[in-house]
C-alpha cells in the first residue's frame, strides 16, 4: 500500500519539482519566475491541443513520445522512493532499467531522424554520442554497487541493511559514487553544462532539437518523461546520502523529498553559475564521472576481501 | 593614388572636380590605394543622362574620390584585392555591369537591374530566393549539410545561411540575405525631401541616429546650412547612447547564447533603461525624430542634463559590476576564448569596421579619423584588440560602453544650449557630390549623394558597416564547431535590414 502511494506521490509531484529549478534560476537572475505550478498548467494546455505530423513522418515517429515516457515510468515502478519498498522488483533489474531507458532514447533519436530534419539528425548524432559515453559510468557504478551490496537490484541496493549509505562504512567510495551519478543526471537530463534546455538555438541543442517536431500530446508524453526520469535520477541521489532512518513512512517520505528538492535547487544553482560548455569539451566532462567511478571500483579490490 | 582627389568628410564638392580617368587608370589608381592599406568607403555605379559611371571613395588616413566611366564589362579588382568583392557584387547587380574575373559573382540582394541589361548572374527574378542558385557545396561522404532560415527561431530577421559540415565541424558558411530589400536607395531618390529623414531612420532600425545623422550631414553639407553647437551636442549624446544601449543588450545575449543567464538578466535590464535616456533626450527611446536637418528637433534643458546625469551616475556602477560578472566566469571565459577568430589579416582583406575591426586589429574608428559634430573635440579612446574572437568583440564593447559614458559626462558640462529648431527650406546645390561618415554603433556608417543640375538627388547610396561584416562573420565559422555559430552571430550582431536595404 506504501509502496504504491509512494509510487503515484511521485507522479503527482514530478512535474512541479522543475518548476523549483526555474525558480532557483529566476532567483539568481533577479526576477519573479514563473508560477510553480507551470509545469501542470503546461500539461493542461497540451493535453488540449491536436498533434500535427508531418507527411514525411511515419509510425517511428508517433512512437518516440509513448515508448520515451513509459520508459522513464518503467524506473519509478522499480526504484524504492521514499522509504517504501518498490513496487516490482527482482534480481538483476538494474541491468533491465538502464536498457530500457536506453530503448527509450533509441526510439526518441528513431523519432527525431524520421522527421529528416538536418538538425535534428544533429541533435540525435550527439544525444546518441554523449549517451553512450554516460551508459559507461552508469554501469561503472552498478559494478561498484554489486561488489558493496552483492545484489543487482534497486531494492536491495537501498535495503536497511545495504551499505549503499554516506551513514555506512564505504563513504569515502559513495563521495566519489555522488559526484559522478550528479553528473551523469546533468548530462542524461540534459541541463548546463552539457545542454541547454531554455535556448531557442537550434544549432546549439542537443535533447531540445530532437523533439522540435512534436505537438500537443505527443510533446507532452515526452515532458512527463523527461520528468519522471529527473526525478529518478535525483531519487537515486537521495538514496545514496539517506543519512537518517526513520522508521515512520511519514517522516522518511518527508526527508527524502526535501532532500530531492535540495538537488533540484543546486540544479538550478549550477545553471546559474555556469555557462555551458564547448561542444567539443562536453565528452571530456562526460568521462570525468567514469574516472571517479572507475578509480572507487579498484579501491574495492582492497577493501572487500 | 595621386589621381585621385582628396576630400573631406561632408564636404561638398562640385561633380565637376572629382578626377573622370579612363577606366583602367581609374582601376589602377583604387588597386594602389588599396595596396597601401586603404579601405573602400563607397564604390557604386549610377546613372547620368544615359551613360553608367563608376565612383570609388576610399580611406587611408585622408578620404580620397575618383570615377570612371563604366564599361559593361570590366576586368575585376577583386581579382587583385578582396576588399572590392562585395562592391563588384552589388554594382553587377544595381546596374548590370560585370565584373569579369571576379572569383565568386553571385547576387547580393536578389532583385531585377534598374538598367535593364541582361542580368549578370543569370537569374530568373520570377523564382523565389534563393531562386535556382547552386550553393557552394562541399563533396564528401562525411559532408553533410545543414541549410538554416530564412525563417528562425526567436525574434531575428530573415537570412539563410548554408553550412558545409563535417560533423561538428564546418568547413563553410554561405550567408545569402536579401530578403528584407525595400529598394531604400531608389526610394531616397523619389520622395520629397521631407521625407527623406523619416525614411533614413529606418534604414537599420537599431542604427536610428547613425543613419539619421549621415543623411542630416550630408544634406547640411549640400545645402550650406550650419548647425549651432548645442544641437551638435545632442546629436554627439545621441549617438553615444544609441551605442551603449546596443553593446548593453548585445552582452547580454552573448552570455545567455553560453546559458549564463544572471548577466542577461541585469544587462536586459539596463539596456531598458538607456532606451529610456534616449527618450528624455530625443523624445523617442530609439532615436527616431530626433536629428533632422539643421539641428535636432528637441533642445536639451538642465532638467534634462541632470536626469541624464543622475541616471548615468546610478548605471555606471551597475554595468561595471555586470561586465565584471560576465567576463570574470571561468567558464564564460572558456566559451569566448578562441572562438570565431578571424585574423588580422584577413580582417585587413575584407575591410572589417566597427568592433569587429578593432577586435581583429583594425585600429579604424570614425569618430577619431573623420570626425564629426563634437568628436573632433572629445577624447575618444578606441579600445583595440588583436586576438579577433569572440572574448575580444565583447571586451571592446565593454570598453566602449565605459568609454561612451565618459564622452557623455564631457559633453553635459559643456555650457551650450540648442537653438530651439525650426524647419527650413532646403535647397540642394545642383552637380554636386559628398559623402558623410559616422561611427555608428555597428562600424562606419556612410551615406552618399549625387545631385544633377537642378539640384534633385541623382544618386543616393547607403552603406551600413553590416555591408562590410557579413563576409567576416562566414569567415569566423571556419573550422569552428557549428553549435558556436550562434555565438559568433551575436558577437558580430549584424544588421539584415540595413544590409538588404
């Protein structure tokens, strides 16, 4: 029952969490901002809408959007939010989820070249590159967590007596663990520094461009998407630091969603402190997460006999 | 260059002084000028009783004139000095006169002759741009290319722009504009002189008081009639802010192209409310009605002078603090550096004005080699840098925002005030010729004029410094990453408008 409150909680609340990075950002920018509630509004107002397609277009196109969004759903279904147990879960999970989101992203860039755009041919080229880089520490650090925890799935990984914790024994390893995943959600979310979801410039897009083409509905499935899948990494975050226990449902919920709101402000502070980066420095920036993950799996070696 | 007459800016001269060579030695004349370092301020065809003539205004340090009678075809300069490219280009389109040999003839602006002869481009004006032209194009398996606009995204003005791209990577950018031609030029020849300010304005419209004022200039010159130092102030005011106003909000775009957004905040912020100086000086936030011929048409009052003051003392320190923010980024710093350099010398080769120029080493600045109104007695400090890329064309546009306001404190202790105005008669002296210059906040703007023998406008030529830029802005796309094209843009901001005419 936890489980799914929790589940749907999520839902409900992924879309109003961006709005608090547009806040943080109009923050720092010294202005008002839009209303929290925007997100919502903008769903709305798609929902409304017709979807326009392109005469060029065929089926691939129509089922970017679909297959995107219930691929981000996918995660949440699989990962313990707040406390409770997930709703779906066995052994090896992990492994599935990160491919499944890989399939979502196969059929968004499907989608993006189906339209024959150069650019978003363009954008597609570098979501598909910059990606590909990231999947390499994702899986750094399911390695890293199967050797602390002997477990492959995101229930046991945050179980109560995993040692997937900044509270456990490994913290130094999890420091290092936090900063790389902080980065993989910046690039697989596509914020500053690697992308820039406020900019109108075509030619400098990489997630935006892709979906440049889709309308009303179909551009809304693909919004929610991208929220459930912010949320998720965030979650993900959270859980790693989860430095208090709270045996209360309540109070745990409570914790892990202002902490999970911390993160979407530092989101926002990040995007406000720093400009972007060159295109051609973002694969640099890209591996720097691997590295780290890389350098905490060889102190495994030592540290678990 | 010793055929060639020497004149000065807004000066009137009789048609009849300026040099008639032959035309090779007209074309060996500007080649000499042009090798020892010499710019072309105006180069353009037009037509007297019948016959087509050539005239060339050129810049060293001294403005030099001379003309020619056009051949249909000719043996191109730009075979022998690139700085004549885009001239040659638009003469074979305005008056179907060829350049023959000239390495890259195509249309500058997409429109039918005015003399009828066969088109030198081979055109079908019927078609729409860009019509049946063959773009440049790169072959290769790896080449891909990528055609952007008319039609952008945001607020800009149309131009299409053709990338040859490896990857990431662009080879060439082809820019073809012209999709905002209104045909100014013959439009200046055909209204009543009342008119001619009203439309002048409108040539670029963020370049308001630089096109205003040249036209102004050059009618005062033709016409004889002074203008009293108090308007001279408010004109030299005028064009300061208009400056400051479009370097404010252009630093800021530039760093919310890098997604830095706190700077773009403040800086669109502030622009505002330079706008809103230009309104309590001219009436207008963009300058529009307020320099007309024979002073300015609202007279400066110490109510004014000190909301001025007070203001500038209030934003000053605002922007200083801003320009500190965006330049001061590490990260902003990383996207600025060494990107879309375009060298000295090829600055030198397609004859760069304004920021751009100075950014790549061009020390060029109007308002200190052709003076006007009150510059000739003001302290302009250019700023000037060599590196050429994008960090440069933003410093200096920094500095002369600093420096701009400096010019202005100058001029509002200077006790003078403006005569109130009153529209006069004018009367242009017949078979007559001048050229007037002014550093626009863009680069040198240049407006010329032909007069027959009644004393009508022959000719009426415009130039805006965008005419000179755009070829700089391809060049800066050179083997540089095609997501900085946006980057490179707004460090240039070109005008379209003022381009297409």
């Amino acid at each position: 029952m936890e489980s799914i409150f929790s589940f749907c909680f999520a839902i409900l609340i992924a879309p109003l969490l961006p709005a608090v990075i547009q806040k943080t950002k109009a923050f720092f920018a010294g202005k008002q901002g839009p209303p929290l509630l925007i997100n919502y509004y903008t769903l709305i107002k798609l929902f409304k809408k017709g979807s326009v397609y392109s005469t060029s277009t065929s089926f691939v196109f129509q089922m970017g959007p679909v297959v995107g969004c219930a691929t981000s759903l996918m995660m949440l279904l699989f990962f313990p939010l707040a406390g409770a147990a997930p709703i779906f879960s066995f052994h090896g999970d992990v492994l599935i989820l990160f491919y499944l989101m890989g399939l979502g992203r196969f059929f968004t860039i499907l989608a993006a070249l189906d339209t024959a755009s150069p650019f978003e041919g363009m954008g597609a080229a570098r979501e598909a590159f910059f990606s590909t880089l990231a999947e390499a520490t994702v899986f750094g650090i399911l390695v890293l967590f199967y050797r602390l925890s002997g477990s492959l799935s995101f229930a046991e990984f945050f179980s109560s007596t995993s040692a997937i914790t900044l509270s456990g024994t490994h913290t130094a390893l999890l420091v290092l663990v936090f900063i790389a995943l902080y980065i993989v959600m910046l690039t697989e979310n596509s914020r500053v520094p690697v992308d820039d979801p406020a900019t109108h410039l075509e030619l400098t897009m990489i997630h935006e461009v892709m979906i440049l083409d889709h309308s009303g509905p179909d551009l809304a499935l693909i919004e929610l998407g991208a929220w459930f899948k912010l949320l998720f990494y965030s979650a993900f975050l959270t859980r790693i630091v989860d430095l208090f226990h709270f045996q209360n449902f309540w109070l745990s919920s409570l914790y892990f969603y202002a902490v999970v709101t911390f993160i979407y402000v530092t989101i926002g502070t990040v995007e406000s402190i720093t400009a972007r980066l060159k295109m051609n420095m973002v694969p640099k920036f890209i591996l720097t997460p691997f590295a780290l993950v890389f350098f905490a799996t060889i102190l495994t070696m030592e540290l678990i006999k | 260059m010793d055929k060639l007459l020497h004149i000065q800016n807004n000066e009137k001269i009789s048609r009849a002084d300026i040099p008639h060579l032959p035309f090779p030695a007209f074309r060996q004349q500007l080649l000499e000028c042009a090798a020892a370092g010499g710019q072309i301020v105006q180069f353009f065809a037009y037509e007297d009783h019948g016959i087509y003539k050539l005239i060339a205004v050129m810049r060293t340090d001294k403005l030099y004139v001379g003309s020619c009678d056009a051949p249909d075809s000719f043996a191109s300069l730009t075979v022998e000095s690139e700085k004549f490219h885009m001239f040659e280009r638009e003469i074979g389109e305005q008056y179907g006169l060829k350049a023959e040999g000239h390495p890259w003839l195509k249309m500058v602006r997409y429109h039918p002759n005015y003399s009828g002869k066969k088109d030198v481009f081979g055109n079908d004006y019927n078609q729409e741009i860009p019509g049946n032209y063959p773009y440049f194009t790169v072959e290769g398996e790896t080449v891909h290319e990528v055609a952007v606009g008319p039609v952008h995204a945001g607020i800009i003005e149309p131009g299409h722009f053709r990338f040859q791209c490896c990857g990431e990577r662009v080879f060439h950018l082809e820019i073809q504009l012209g999709y905002q031609h209104r045909g100014i030029e013959k439009l200046l020849q055909t209204v009543p002189m009342k008119r001619l300010p009203i439309i002048a304005e409108t040539i670029a419209g963020d370049t308001t008081i630089g096109h205003g004022l040249c036209q102004a200039q050059a009618i005062e010159a033709l016409a004889d009639i002074q203008v009293d130092r108090g308007a001279k102030i408010v004109r030299t005011i005028a064009l300061e802010l208009e400056r400051i106003a479009n370097h404010i909000g252009d630093m800021g775009a530039l760093s919310i192209d890098v997604a830095f957004n706190p700077p773009a905040a403040f800086f669109g912020r502030i622009r505002g409310e330079y706008l809103n100086l230009s309104q309590i000086l001219g009436g207008n936030r963009f300058g529009r009605g307020l320099v007309r011929v024979g002073g300015v048409t609202l007279v400066m009052g110490e109510e004014q002078k000190k909301l001025l003051r007070d203001k500038l003392d209030e934003l000053t320190p605002e922007v200083e603090h801003v320009g500190k923010l965006i330049f001061s980024a590490p990260s902003v710093n990383g996207r600025f550096d060494q990107t879309g350099t375009v060298t000295q010398e090829n600055a030198e080769k397609i004859g760069l004005v304004g920021y751009a120029g100075r950014a790549s080493g061009l020390e060029y600045d109007a308002r200190v080699s052709f003076p006007t109104e009150c510059y000739g007695e003001l302290p302009v400090v250019s700023a000037l840098k060599t590196v050429g890329d994008v960090r440069s064309r933003g410093r200096i546009r920094y500095n002369e925002v600093i420096n701009s306001t400096r010019l202005i404190y100058t001029l509002l202790d200077t006790k003078q005030e403006a005569k109130p105005y009153a529209p006069q008669e004018v009367q242009l002296a017949p078979n007559s010729f001048v050229v007037s210059i002014n550093e626009g906040w863009r680069g040198e703007v240049s407006h010329c004029i032909l007069t027959d023998e009644k004393g009508a406008i022959l000719r009426y030529k415009v130039k805006d410094p965008s005419f000179h830029n755009w070829t700089g802005l391809a060049l800066s796309l050179r083997d540089e990453g095609i997501s900085d094209f946006p980057l490179c843009n707004k460090s240039f901001n070109l005008s379209y408008c003022g381009f297409d005419l």
